[in-house]
C-alpha cells in the first residue's frame, strides 16, 4: 500500500481532531471521569450513577491509569477516545485494502478521517465510538488471519469482541452481526466460518468467566443483567420511547411502529451523518446483484435492521431510540467501505470535487456539533471554576466534572438536604441537569431553592450563587 500517503492522512485527521477539540461537555463524560478516578481506591462501589458504568471496568481502567501517570486534566480524560479514533482509522484503511485495493482503502481512511461523529467525539470521552473500534480491530484480525496468521489472532479477536461488550453492551449489535455472518459461512462450508464462530467462543467463555468472578465477588451469577435492568430502569423516561408519557394513550403496537418509523429517520435522514448510512444503503440496493462477494452488504443490512428494531430487553420488547447521534456508530465502518468502492472509481478531478465538498460538510456538521455541546460557554465555565477558592456544592453530576477544573478537588461538593453553607461557599444550579436526576430518583432542589443565594452569573446552563 501507499503508506506514505495513508501517514499523511492519520496526521492530517489528528491535526483536524484537535481543531475541534471539545473536552469535557459535563454528560456521560462526568460518569466516565469520576469512575476513572475512583477505579485504584476502595470508594469505586460508592459510585453513584448510571448502575451499568459500574462495569465497564476496562475503560475506566485505561483512563484512571492515565490519571495515575499524568494527573488528573481535561485533556488526559480524553487521550483513550483520541488514540481509539486514530486507530480507528488505520483499521478502515487496512479492513479495505484487505477486502479491495489501495486507492478503495485510501478513499476509505479519508472518508472516516473526515466523519464528523468521529472527529467530534474522538475529544469527549464518550465511549459509544470506543467499542465500535474495539469491535473492527477484532474483524481485521479476523480477516488478517484468513490470509496468513497464528490460531492466537483468534483468540485475541475473541478477547477484543469481550472489551467491546466491556465497554457498552451495544455492542451487541456488530457481535451479533459477525455471528450471522460466521454462522453463514460455516453452514457454507468456507473456513473463515470457522475463525469466526471460534471468535464468538471466546467471548461467550469470557461472559461465563465474569459470570462466575461476580457470584464469587457479589454472590449473584447474572449480575451484570441486574445492573443492567437497573439502568434501564432509571432511564426509561428518555431510552424507551414506548415508556414517555406522551405516548400512554396509544396501543402498543402504534408505540413501537412509531419507533421504527422514528429511527429510521433518526439513522438515514440526519444532516449530522452527512447522509452515509442512506448513500450506503441506495449503493447496496443497486449493487448487491452485480456483486459475487456480498458479505459487506449483508454485515450492513443486518446492522441496519437490528439498530432499527433492536430490543434491550430479552423480556419485553423495547426498541432503543436512536435520537443520540452516537449510538448507530456501528454502521459508520461498513458505510465508509461500500461508499470508498464508488468514489475510488472517479476520475481524480471528480474525486477531489467530491472530498472537497465532503470537507466543507465535515466542516460544517462538526461545528454545529460543537454548538449543540455547548463547548464555548463550558469553556468559559471552566475557565471561571478554575479560579474559585472556596467550597463548591452542587449536584452529584457536575460535581464530577467540575472536579477536573478545580486546584482541590476536596472542595466540590454534593448539595443534601443536610448541608450547612458558610460564607463564601458557591453554589452551582443546572436546571438542565437537576431535571433529568430528578427523573431518575433524585431529589436535589428546583430553582426557588437558589433564590435565597447571591447570584454571581450565568455560563450557559449554570447559574452561579454565592453565600454572603
């Protein structure tokens, strides 16, 4: 391959990342950091919060070492998604020149280093993407081994599909699709059947490994499906369409049909994506007969139908809504490969009309991300924190994130009802954030109980009190 060109590419995507360079947005992230920080201390069971974070021990492991060697910094928290998305790319560009040719894998890097959901969360620590690449680097090896390789790529493959179940249970999406495919090929008679199925072996002994570690550790066999309902549990009001409110007064079977309905848009007609998923899925319409080696087109029709009719619950059936932009990044890798086929195929002027104009997109989409982040007014909340001498209180939630920005993380906070305020204290109210900790169960105060406070000002969605 051309590697002096695809280097070129891996830095310009590095540069680029950077250039809209997010950080901590105070979301998912705030779980993930305060996790990380806990993860080499006894008070990690302490951990209050989405009930499934505490699982996913292997991201929270990577990043409380990089705490532990580097200190605790917003740019450090985001090092592992950095790091995964360059990797991310470089397992693009070899999956596709192992599938097709070097200017296929070429176009295919460039395409995915210029994805806006990649640049964007490749600096929040968000771990949606993580466990897509978790995942591809398991196909790649996979596909490396079918050309010339040891049994033990197998097994790592195997161990990689387990991180990436690890990291979020969506995962089971890709899996399940490798598992289709695996299941195909051996039912064919074709060898890679049998690499792949041995792939699934090892995660499946892997989940019958920590299965037993936690009846052992906490004396329940199917812990990890207790938290898991648990979480379900706290976020229905925003996870299950079916369970909001507005929808109670319609039949079931409307509910989910409106779901399908829903996510179909959700995933196909979405500006955020640049529309890949649906130019992926027009090519895989026109082309699937003209190919002999459909297996890309069926991994993403498989991926499409379970991200559209996808259930969380082996017992009821509840669709997962797909309104977050980062959930269907399961899709991207297959979308980036069928649509490289097409442009690789342009003249070169053609090509570089078409990327140009993909590059002002990414441009676009990427800082409307930023604005929806709210990134210049967290900025500048950051920025004033960092300043404050005294005590911090707040909810649990941004007392996670703001302990990133302080000098002594001892002086933030959790507002309780016992809480006895001191002169100089400050308090900080995000109706935003207390309303959604409401609905899980919480009971920290509305507005009114701000009142009684000396307002300072207001960054974006905090407001600033203080205690005279």
């Amino acid at each position: 391959m051309k590697n002096k060109y695809f280097y070129l590419v891996l830095v310009f995507a590095a540069v680029y990342r950077l250039l809209f360079f997010s950080g901590h947005v105070f979301s998912d992230d705030s779980y993930y950091v305060e996790l990380a920080r806990l993860i080499f201390t006894d008070q990690y069971s302490n951990y209050v919060g989405y009930p499934i974070n505490i699982l996913r021990y292997i991201p929270n492991l990577f990043t409380g070492s990089l705490f532990y060697l580097f200190g605790e910094s917003e740019f450090v928290s985001v090092l592992l998604p950095f790091v995964l998305s360059l990797i991310s790319i470089f397992i693009t560009w070899k999956i596709a020149g192992i599938l097709f040719d070097e200017t296929t894998a070429l176009t295919a890097a460039i395409i995915h280093s210029l994805f806006p959901v990649d640049v964007i969360f490749a600096t929040i620590y968000f771990l949606d993407p993580l466990y897509s690449t978790v995942v591809y680097a398991s196909v790649f090896l996979l596909l490396d081994y079918n050309r010339a390789g040891s049994k033990y790529k197998i097994i790592f493959a195997g161990l990689l599909l387990y991180v990436a179940f690890n990291i979020k249970s969506m995962a089971i999406i890709p899996i399940s699709a490798i598992g289709l495919i695996g299941w195909y090929l051996l039912v064919s008679r074709k060898k890679e059947g049998k690499f792949i199925i041995a792939a699934i072996l090892v995660l499946g002994v892997s989940l019958f490994i920590e299965s037993w570690v936690y009846y052992l550790l906490k004396d329940n066999l199917f812990y990890r499906q207790f938290l898991t309902n648990a979480n379900y549990a706290m976020v229905s009001y925003d996870f299950f369409p079916a369970n909001i409110v507005d929808y109670q007064s319609k039949t079931f079977l409307m509910q989910v049909l409106e779901q399908w309905g829903n996510n179909f848009r959700f995933l196909f007609v979405r500006r955020l994506y640049l529309f890949f998923p649906l130019l992926a899925l027009v090519i895989t319409m026109v082309r699937y007969k003209k190919e002999n080696n459909r297996l890309l087109y069926n991994y993403f029709i498989i991926i499409v139908i379970a991200l559209i009719f996808f259930s969380t619950s082996a017992i009821n059936y509840q669709p997962v809504s797909l309104k977050f932009s980062w959930y269907p990044v399961a899709i991207f890798l297959p979308a980036f490969l069928i649509i490289a086929q097409v442009i690789a195929k342009f003249s070169s002027n053609v090509k570089l009309a078409v990327l140009s104009l993909y590059l002002a997109g990414s441009i676009y989409v990427c800082t409307s991300y930023q604005e929806y982040f709210d990134v210049a007014n967290k900025y500048l909340y950051k920025e004033y924190i960092s300043g404050l001498d005294g005590n911090i209180y707040t909810d649990h939630h941004c007392a996670y994130g703001t302990k990133l920005f302080v000098q002594n993380i001892e002086n933030v906070k959790v507002i309780t009802a016992e809480t006895e305020y001191k002169s100089d204290d400050y308090i900080i109210f995000s109706k935003k954030k207390t309303d959604e900790l409401n609905k899980q169960g919480f009971e920290y105060p509305d507005a009114e109980y701000y009142e009684k406070f000396s307002f300072v000002k207001e960054i974006g969605e905090f407001r600033i009190y203080t205690v005279k």
